[in-house]
C-alpha cells in the first residue's frame, strides 16, 4: 500500500472513531447499527459463549481504538517520518492505548450510575411494619427499609391488622401492597 492510501486510511479512521465516540458520549440511548445485504451464520460453539454483560463499553472500547489508531498512523507520519510498516506499528500501539483509555473512561462512567432503584415486585416476602391501621378490606399503611430509606406504603388486606403489627407483604395491587399479619415472636 502506498504512503498516500495509507495516510487516507489513518485519516479517516481518525476523524470516523473521534466522531462517533464524541457521539456515543453525549446521547443516552444512541446507538449506530450497521446493516448488510449478505446474511452472516450464526455459528454455535457448544463450550464458548457470547454475552453482553456491560454494553456500555464495548462500543467506546472500539470508537477509542478506531480513533487513536488513526492518530497513532499520522503521529508516526509526520513526527517520526516512519515508512508504512512503522506507521501501522505506531498506529496499532495508539490504537490499543485509545482502546484502553475509552474502557477505563467508560467503566468508570457506569459505575458512576448507581443501581436500579427497587420495583414494589422486589418487596414480595418482606416484612414490615403497619402504622396506619388496616381496616376490613380497606387500606392502611406499613413502613419497611429498602433502597436505603425508609419507605411508607400503602396496604391492604383480607383480614384488619392493628397499628404496630408486622406484617409480610405477599403481593402488589397498583401501588399499593397486600400483606398478611405474623404471629408475634
């Protein structure tokens, strides 16, 4: 390949890869999907599998490559005055530093996250606390700990549960919870 389809290459690679990464930084939910008229195989391998745990930074980890692999041919262009075989060498040592780099970056993003707060169906099998009694097919209210605060919710339930009972929460109706009394300790 000749010095100028090479520096064609590392070009656009480098505009292409800062571009999308720029792009995949800034929109939640933005995604790039590339679409071929040829129909690939899937092909299974019974004791190696593919999965997607952390989506957040495989898309960055090959933007970052892309786009300090271009860098990366250019630098060793113009500052070293390398031929091809050393402007790859350079490139794919910036690629894997950029790659790197967009991991590291991305990672610690998503940790910044926090978690998922709690669905009311997580609360199933629970015990809490009635503070507003529950009447007789009415509804009352319980207090219980869960996402780090304490927590009032509505209740109901078949039978009347005084104020100061525990209870366990047995299901969800809307946004409230149905619960059932416990026999004291």
């Amino acid at each position: 390949m000749n010095a100028d389809a090479l520096e064609l290459v590392f070009t656009g690679s480098a505009v292409l890869g800062t571009a999308f990464l720029l792009l995949s930084s800034i929109g939640g939910g933005m995604h790039l999907r590339l679409h071929s008229p040829i129909r690939i195989p899937h092909i299974r391998i019974p004791f190696l599998r593919a999965t997607r745990t952390d989506d957040a930074t495989g898309m960055p980890m090959l933007l970052g490559f892309l786009a300090m692999f271009g860098i990366g041919g250019l630098f060793g262009a113009v500052a070293f005055g390398l031929g091809p075989a050393g402007r790859t060498a350079v490139a794919l040592a910036f690629g894997a530093f950029g790659a790197a780099v967009a991991f590291a970056i991305f990672a610690a993003l998503r940790r910044a996250e926090g978690r998922e707060p709690t669905s009311l169906r997580d609360l199933v099998g629970r015990k809490a606390r009635v503070v507003v009694s529950i009447g007789d097919r009415g509804y009352g209210t319980v207090v219980l700990i869960y996402d780090g605060a304490v927590q009032t919710l509505p209740a109901t339930s078949k039978v009347p549960i005084a104020r100061g009972s525990e209870v366990q929460i047995q299901d969800v109706h809307g946004i409230a919870v149905i619960v059932r009394s416990l026999p004291p300790p």
